[in-house]
C-alpha cells in the first residue's frame, strides 16, 4: 500500500520579534510526516520544539515556507476552514491536563461533542469508547480530584481522541507526571498508534521516551540536526 503523507512542511521558518533583534524559532525546516507514524520532537530548551508543534497543530503561523497537510495547503485555508479543520481534525494534549473540575472524567470527554451538535447520546457513546481505550472505562464518574496525575492526563488523551482526529498533536505531555505514571501514558500513545493506527507527533525532554516512538526528530537552534525512524532500532 502506498504510504499516505499527512503532513509536509519545506523551508518553513518562524521568525520572533525580541528586544536584541529577531529569534529564528524555526530555521529552514523541512520533512514529511506518515500516516501512523508516531514521531517524538526533541532538542534543548528553546531548540524550537513548541513552536513546531503550534505550527503543525494549526494554532500558530510560520514566517516563511510550506505547510501542507492532507495534501491541503495551510497558507491558503480560509480562518473558517482552517479552524474547522483543527476542530475536527487535530487532538491536542498539553501539560496541565485542562479538564474542568466540576465535571466528571466522562463528561469532560464528551462536552466538546455536545458543542460540536452531536446529540448527548452519540457523544456519551463516544467519550465511553474513548476512555476504555486509554484504560480508564471504569473511572468515568469520578471528578479530576479524585483520579491521579497521570490518570488526568489520559482523560485528557481520551477528551483529545474522541473526535478520532487523523494527527494527535501532544507537548511534553508527561512533564508533570513521576516516571511510573509517565510509563501508563505514554503506554496509551504506543497502543493508540499501535493497534489503532493513530498518527501522534509528541514534544519530549526525555530520551527515555524515546523507546515508545517510531521516529525522532531532534532540534537545535530551530534546525533539524537528525531524524531517524526505527527499523531495528534507531542506529
Ligand atoms: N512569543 C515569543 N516571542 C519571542 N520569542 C519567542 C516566543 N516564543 C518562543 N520564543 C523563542 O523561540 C525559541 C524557541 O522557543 P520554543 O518555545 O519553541 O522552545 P522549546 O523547544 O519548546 O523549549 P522548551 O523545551 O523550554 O519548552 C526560543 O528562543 C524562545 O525564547
Ligand atoms: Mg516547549
């Protein structure tokens, strides 16, 4: 089968504005990424990495160069469209795991459906199958207080999977959690991509996170240094 590419940047830069001159973000920055590949973004402090992220994820604009996804053109996309599209289309995973605290696990999945005009029915059915995925289908009556930091973050995972997005977008999504919960998540990400084919591009510091993934790309200075994918290991 041919591989299918979700997302192509070429030449992108992303140029910030500081008080000594302009910080070059993202310098010159080009790849493709698959269908079901699960790619970790790596690189110091600074290298770039969630700049890249909110460019991929729709949610910022690059300075200069290419992005394409799904073979659409992003520069082109109406406003409309283009937040139709990361609405619809893209997950989003972030630190602080932003579920509301008055609600449970279960309907902290399914509001953002009820919203999108599914009726309660559907978006319950929806959020159910998305918390079983992530192993928490037995703790959806319980508020974020009661569950563990990284039993948050899967409900948040599972908030982020339940619209079945086709790019799972996640920035340093264990930097909160202790090593053993780090492990329970990024354990989700591995079966999601795994056995359900989800394509994830996660920002990581850890290079112990790095044995959960498909592909590395590493940043410095918003430059790729190396991007390597797994075949028997990443030599
Ligand atoms: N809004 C902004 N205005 C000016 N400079 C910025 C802004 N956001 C980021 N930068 C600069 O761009 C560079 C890349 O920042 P970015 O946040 O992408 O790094 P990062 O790799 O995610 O770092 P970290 O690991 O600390 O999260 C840094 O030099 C940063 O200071
Ligand atoms: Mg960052």
């Amino acid at each position: 089968m041919k591989e299918k590419i979700l997302i192509r940047i070429k030449n992108l830069e992303r140029h910030y504005k500081s008080g000594e001159g302009i910080v070059r973000a993202l310098d010159n920055v080009s790849f493709e990424i698959k269908k079901g590949e699960f790619v970790a973004v790596m690189g110091a402090s600074g290298s770039g990495k969630t700049t890249m992220l909110r460019i991929l994820g729709l949610m910022d604009f690059p300075t200069k160069g290419e992005y394409s996804v799904q073979g659409l053109n992003v520069e082109e996309l109406p406003e409309e469209e283009r937040t139709y599209y990361r609405l619809t289309q893209l997950g989003y995973v972030f630190q602080d795991y932003a579920l509301m605290n008055e609600m449970s696990a279960l309907e902290n999945v399914y509001v953002l459906s009820l919203m999108e005009g599914k009726s309660k029915k559907e978006a319950i059915a929806t959020a159910k199958e998305a918390l079983n995925k992530v192993g928490l289908g037995d703790k959806g009556n319980r508020i974020p207080d009661e569950l563990s930091g990284g039993e948050k973050q899967r409900v948040a995972v599972a908030r982020a999977i339940a619209k079945k997005p086709m790019i799972l977008f996640a920035d340093e999504p264990c930097a909160n959690l202790d090593t053993h919960t780090s492990e329970q998540v990024l354990e989700v990400f591995k079966i999601l991509n795994e056995k359900f084919g989800q394509t994830i591009v996660m920002v990581t510091h850890e290079p112990w996170h790095t044995k959960y993934v498909s592909r590395i790309i590493n940043l410095k200075d918003g430059k790729i240094v190396s991007d390597k994918r797994r075949r028997n290991g990443f030599n």
